[in-house]
C-alpha cells in the first residue's frame, strides 16, 4: 500500500461526505441525470397538481423516495470507501508484521 493510494481514498470520502450533505441540504448537484429527471418529473407531476386544485401528496411521496434512494447510493459508496481503505490499511500492516516476523534473529 502506498500512501498515495490512502490519499485517493481520503479524497474521494471527503467529495462523497460533501455531497451527502448536499443532498440532505437539497441541493442537486451531485444527482445523477436520471435521478434529475425523476426529480424534475416528479415536481413538474406536483405543480400540475396544484394548477389542477388537487393534491400533491402523490408527488411528495415521489421526491422524498427520491431523496431517499438518493441518500442510501451515496451511504453505499462512503460504506464501499470506508471498507477499500481499511482493506488496505489491513494489508499494509500485515505485509509489514511479515517483513519484521522474517527477520535473521
């Protein structure tokens, strides 16, 4: 393991961390075009509700399922970042218990 591969992962944890604060923030930014899309169909379902005098329940439900698959991708790849990186860590220790068990004395 280098330290160069232990900083890629540091940053990619910090860009994943920034944009799950986003997005529990309400920011689009870091949504992928189809969940734009669903995003934007879903609030465009809302306003022709609300045109129309009816209920935007249906559409609510939509944008916070959004939100929520939305939140649990971006939990799933910190996870995914988190276990990378120790994996290496682990590796990193025992190669280096390894060299020191291998010793002439």
């Amino acid at each position: 393991m280098s330290k160069a591969e232990t900083r890629r992962l540091d940053r990619e944890i910090q860009k994943t961390q920034k944009k799950l604060e986003a997005v529990q923030r309400g920011e689009w930014w870091p949504l992928t075009g189809r969940e734009r899309l669903a995003m934007t169909r879903a609030l465009t379902s809302g306003a022709h509700s609300v045109h129309k005098g009816r209920s935007t329940g249906g559409a609510e439900s939509r944008m916070e399922s959004i939100d929520s698959s939305i939140t649990a991708r971006l939990t799933a790849e910190l996870t995914a970042l988190h276990t990378e990186k120790q994996r290496l860590l682990t590796e990193a220790a025992r190669a280096k218990a390894e060299k020191k068990a291998s010793g002439w004395w």
